[in-house]
C-alpha cells in the first residue's frame, strides 16, 4: 500500500461494540437510516454556522441538502450531503475509535436490552450511529471532503474489525456513505433497503420534519401512447420529508388550518383540536413543544399504557408515546417534544438525561394546567367540552400529582344538588356557602339520581346546604387523600357526625332528652345487630328515613373497599354504623315494642329488615339477600 492508503484496526473496544450490533443485539434495523440522516442534517448545520462565522472559508450554502441515492441492481444505497465534511484525522478518530469513555457501561447495556424498544433507543441515545449500519450492510463506504480543504478521504470497512482508510485528490464537498446492502430476511426483521417505498416511509417516519430537504430520484412510467409502444421511463426528484417542523415557528406565522392539518397527522385523528399549546424553553434545557388538547376523547383513554407525546431530538424522531414526558393523568394530550440535546453516550450523562427529562415534564405539565385554567376562565364553553371529555382522568392527578394538587383542585368541576345542568368548582361552592357554613360538603355514588335519594342526603336537602355529587370511581380515593380547599374541610355525609344545627342552643336539651328516651332501643339494636354494626345512634341527617348506615371517620367505605378488591388487594369494609331517625314513626314504634316484649322474636326480625333497607337505600346489598327476600315476604305475608 501507498503513503496514502492504510489499513487499520479497530481499537479493542469498538470492535467488541461493532461485534455486538452486528450480530442482533438490535431487533430493528430499521434506525440506520435515521442515524445516517441525522447525521447529514448535523453536518449542514456545522456548514451554516462555519460559513457564518468564517468570512473566508469560500464555500456554496445556497442549496445544502440531503441526497438518497438507490441501486436495486447493485443493492447499494447512498445517503449524501453537502455539509461541513471531515478531515482524514476525523475520520480516524470518530469512526475507526468510539472517542467517547464508558464504553465498557455500553456494551453491558447493550447486552442487556431485551425488546426491540429498549435497543432501538440504546441506538440514538449512546450517539453509535454509524455503526449501526453494519447491521443492514455487508460493507459500508464513505467519501468525504472538509469545506475549505482539497484533499478528501476515503474509507472502507466489512465490519470484521479493521478498515481501509486512502486519501484521494478529487471528491465534493461534503460526505457520502454508501451501504452494501444484505439480502433481505424476513425472519430477522431485515427489510429490503432498496426499495423506493421503504425508503420513503422511513424517511416519513423519521426525518420528516429535518430542516433541510432530503431528495431522491424517483422512476417515473408512463403507459405508451401507441399500441406495439413501450412505456415512457422519467425521472423525477423528490424531496421525501415536509420539512413543516411547525413547533419551531412562532405561533402567528401558522395558520389554524395548518395546526388542525399537523394535529390530525401526530394524533391520528379526525376531529379539530380543542386548543393549541406551543412552549419554547431557553436557557439550561433548551426544547419547544407543540401540544394539543383534543376535542374527543379516544376510545383507549383509559388504558393507562397510551400516550401522545412524540419525541424529537433536533427534529429527529426518536420515539413516540413517550411517556416519561407527562404524567399519567394527561395521557391524552397530543402533540411533539423537540429537544437540542438530550444524549445519552455516558454513565454520567444518564442521570443528566433524567434531570433534563424531569424538567421538561414538570415545565409541560404546568403549562397545560395553566392552558385548561385559562380555558375554565375565558372560555367556558370549550372548558365544558373538556371537562366532560376529560374530567375522570384529570382528576387521576389529585392522587399523584401531589406538587399540583391546588391547582388541580381549582381547575375541577363537580356536580352538585344547586344545580341539575351545571357543574360547579370548589371556588364557587365555597362562595354560596351558607352563614355559619364550615364544611364543603359531599356524597360520593354511583349515579346521580342514586345519591339525590340517598338518606344521607335529606337534613342537607331539607336545610338548603349544597353537596357536591361525585360519582366517578375516583372519587372514592382522592376524597381519602385531601381533606380540604381553601381553608374548608371537605366532609362527607355519609362519614363521621354531621351536626348541621350546631349553633342553635334550643336543640341541645333536645337532643338530650331524645337520648334518654331511646336509650334502651339502642342499646338493645346494639346487642341484636352486633354482627352487622359497630354502633348504634340517633341521627341529625335523617328526616324521611327511617335508618341509615354511616361510615367512622377513619374507616373504609364499602366501595372504596370495592376498588381496592377490584385491583387484587383484599380490604375488607368493616362493620359501620347504624344512625336512627328519632321522629320516623317506625324507630318510635321498635323503641315502643322493645320497651313491651323485648323477648319477642319477631323484633329480631324487624330489627334485621331495618338494616337491610338501610342498606339497600344507599345502593348496598345484604350480606345474606335470600334470607332478606324470606324474611320480607314472611312479614308481608301477615299484613294482608
């Protein structure tokens, strides 16, 4: 060989690492290409800012671009650019070493990556991109001229640990890598890099929104106009990708049509969004977002594993629903993260990625809060669109989102017994509250109409105080986990005392004298009823009913309890307590009988029906409903 031509090794480290990527560790071999681009768009962007700052360096910026060139028969492809180029040094140093440390971390990571989406992103984050196409190539060849230098570089490689590497005298500017392709393999996801549609639904995936154009020659046939003819053979250039990276533009040079367009393409949707939200963050962590609230809720909105956050690093795609970019509870918004660096090619520079992660979530998710405020205030009639789309998985993030609960809190409607149409927020319940007034109260249920006949619900009802209706299976929880807003306990009726005429003196000596009176029935009801019930006691919330069954302060509801059976963990409800309504006239008429014949078995009986119908007054269900059923007919059975 010539002064000019060497032959070398790879150093120890990037062959055991060119070893491992050819032989499978990455079940997707389709980021090459992506890899290849990404670094051709880098490469122009070095040119641009290069001729900027250097007046001298004589060089064409006119119309930098990105060339894909295919061979079917020769089973070659090309990717090309008219960038910044390399240097023979630079070739040596970035491609026949991995100039970076931790190289040993890398390769047990890459051992480890398991599934093709754990390796497809060991790819893009450890910056190993040009190794990668030996995964799709038996050689790979590259030609490349420095702008501003005469001389250009050759190098060549099979992957099998060494490489060629000659200086020549005549190439353009810029760089060219061309794939000797393997043969297409089906089994081992090895697709046929040769063909024009592969190419362009890869380049479509993920590149196309690279700010610089990337052009193909495409073949086009036209049927023959007479009959013994043959077809017409063109060729035409095609630019591949749209270029319209619309996050990177300012909000007022994009049009309405142009952001529904965007939107329906990154959201696979068919409706208009509800809103827009671009963000531009300066400074440490440099990124800009383009997110959308969507008008429709999609059919999966509750399968927690979805979401809509595609991520861009330098306007290459990396990975869609990312969900380490916004939290669980908006799972449904869409749109597109383009970070200026977020790589991961050391250790120490994973913990970094994770900060820099952390920090993008935290600023987006502020951001769409603030937006759906700003929607509650302004607009609110889209804010009821959302809200009735929304509201259930919103309110996910008072159980999580423990840094924004307030806001949460502020920015969520309930209904509520002031209105049957409206729904209302805590602000404004806390305004109508009555004078004296210290509690927001609440029933949690099923249905709405289920709670408005509700027993908790009558002295609240027949006194004039509101009580918000919650209804969703979440409520069950986050009512657990806040205990007030604003300064006002939030208070269920179904939970604890409720004393709603605690500031009139008069009833004091009532109620006292009430107790008296009942004393024996509910000691008696305690003994009879001590399988089903903790307690026994005369009610304030009851002014129809005859019974109802209140929950302790700390205890468990029954459908919370339910929930929690529901995801596999086995809490039992616990006995709860039995609230009697003084004035109905079947608790005077027991408290009558007991005092008479107290050994009457048929009391027991009643006694057991009371509890069942206070049970099933709530939506409940008896412990033993056969025996229910039985017992109901056996006394319906004597009265007519």
């Amino acid at each position: 060989m010539n002064a000019h031509v060497e032959q070398l090794e790879f150093q120890a480290e990037a062959r055991q690492l060119l070893d491992l990527m050819v032989h499978s560790i990455y079940s997707n071999k389709d980021s090459f290409l992506r890899e290849l681009i990404s670094n051709a768009s880098d490469a122009l962007d070095k040119l641009r800012i290069e001729a900027f700052q250097n007046k001298d360096l004589d060089v064409d910026t006119s119309d930098l671009h990105i060339e894909i060139e295919l061979d079917e028969d020769a089973r070659t492809l090309t990717v090309r650019d008219n960038g910044i180029g390399m240097t023979r040094d630079e070739v040596v140093g970035l491609i026949g070493t991995l100039a970076k440390s931790g190289t040993a971390e890398l390769r047990q990571q890459l051992r480890e990556a398991k599934n093709a989406a754990a390796s497809q992103e060991l790819i893009g984050q450890f910056g190993i991109g040009f190794y990668s196409t030996f995964m799709a190539a038996d050689k790979v060849e590259l030609l490349t001229r420095k702008a501003g230098e005469s001389e250009a570089t050759r190098w060549e490689s099979s992957g099998e640990g060494t490489y060629t590497i000659e200086s020549i005298d005549d190439a353009p500017q810029g760089t060219a890598v061309t794939l000797h392709l393997k043969p297409e393999d089906a089994e081992d996801d090895l697709h046929d890099y040769s063909s024009e549609s592969k190419i362009k639904n890869l380049v479509k995936k993920y590149s196309d929104f690279i700010a610089w154009p990337i052009r193909m020659d495409i073949e086009r046939r036209t049927p023959p106009t007479e009959e013994d003819g043959e077809d017409v053979v063109t060729t035409e250039t095609e630019t591949l990708n749209s270029m319209k990276a619309l996050w990177a533009k300012p909000k007022d040079e994009v049009s309405d049509e142009e952001y529904k367009e965007f939107y329906k393409h990154v959201a696979h949707a068919w409706d208009d969004p509800l809103e827009v939200i671009p963000m531009k963050a300066e400074g440490t962590f440099e990124y800009q977002a383009l997110l959308f609230i969507p008008t429709h809720a999609p059919v999966d909105l509750f399968n927690r594993d979805t979401n809509g956050i595609q991520l861009y690093v330098k306007r290459v795609f990396i990975m869609g629903d990312c969900d380490q970019l916004m939290p669980e509870y908006l799972r449904f918004i869409k749109g597109v993260v383009d970070a200026q660096d977020m790589s991961l090619n050391v250790s120490r520079e994973i913990l970094q990625q994770d900060r820099q992660v952390k920090a993008i979530r935290r600023r987006l998710t502020k951001k769409v809060l603030s937006t759906i405020k700003d929607l509650q205030s302004a607009r609110p009639e889209d804010y009821r669109t959302f809200w009735t789309q929304f509201g259930r998985v919103l309110k996910e993030g008072l159980l999580s989102d423990f840094d924004n609960q307030d806001t949460l809190l502020r920015i969520s409607s309930f209904a509520s017994t002031h209105s049957e149409e409206e729904p209302t927020t805590l602000a404004e319940y806390v305004e109508r509250m009555k004078d004296g007034q210290t509690q927001i109260y609440y029933a949690t249920g099923e249905t709405r109409q289920q709670l408005l006949k509700s027993p908790h619900l009558e002295a609240f009802k027949a006194k004039g105080y509101e009580v918000l209706l919650l209804t969703d299976p979440v409520d069950e929880v986050w009512v657990g986990t806040i205990t007030e807003f604003d300064g006002k306990p939030l208070q269920s009726v179904a939970r604890g005392e409720v004393d709603l005429d605690s500031g009139e003196d008069t009833n004091t000596a009532e109620r006292e004298e009430q107790e008296k009176d009942f004393a024996d029935l509910l000691t008696w009801l305690q003994q009879t009823l001590a399988d089903h019930v903790m307690e026994v006691r005369l009610s304030t919330r009851l002014t129809e009913s005859p019974a109802c069954l209140i929950t302790d302060t700390f205890g468990i509801t029954p459908a919370l309890a339910r929930i929690y059976q529901a995801s596999g963990q086995e809490i039992p409800a616990g006995k709860r307590i039995l609230e009697l309504n003084p004035n109905h006239s079947l608790v005077t008429g027991l408290r009558e009988a007991v005092k008479d014949r107290s050994d009457d078995h048929s009391l027991i009986e009643t006694a057991e029906l009371l509890y069942g119908t206070a049970l099933l007054a709530e939506g409940g269900m008896p412990e033993d409903p056969a025996k229910f059923a039985a017992l109901l007919a056996d006394r319906l059975t004597r009265t007519v």
